[in-house]
C-alpha cells in the first residue's frame, strides 16, 4: 500500500474527481478527507509510482511527499 500526502483536494468532489480519472489505471484509490493535508492511499508497484504522481499533477493534484 503506497500512501501519499496530497495538495489541493479540499472535498468529496476533489476525491471523486481522482477515483473517476484514475481508478482504470491503477486501481482501487482511497481518499482521507479528514486528514490535513489529504491522504491518497493505493496499491502500487514501484514502477507505477511516477506514472501515477504525474497523472494526478495533470488533474491538479500534487503530491506533497511519500508517506513511508
């Protein structure tokens, strides 16, 4: 389970924009709206990692760090 800190995701709708445009790709994508900064947490391989960082950039989304 990769877990990343998030910018920019404010609500369900933020969350919903990501599950939609993501979720073929990668899979089953979880969005904590109740941490701060926001949580995405997802099953990855290591070389899917920044494929999926730069696709959630394209939609706004930034990735702030790794949560290790």
């Amino acid at each position: 389970m990769k877990k990343f800190e998030v910018n920019n995701v404010h609500c369900m709708n933020c969350a919903n924009i990501i599950k939609n445009s993501l979720e073929d790709d990668f899979g089953h994508i979880n969005v904590d709206l109740n941490a701060e900064p926001k949580i995405v947490s997802l099953e990855l391989n290591d070389s899917q990692v920044e494929e999926f960082k730069k696709e959630l950039d394209e939609l706004g989304f930034s990735v702030i760090k790794e949560i290790k």
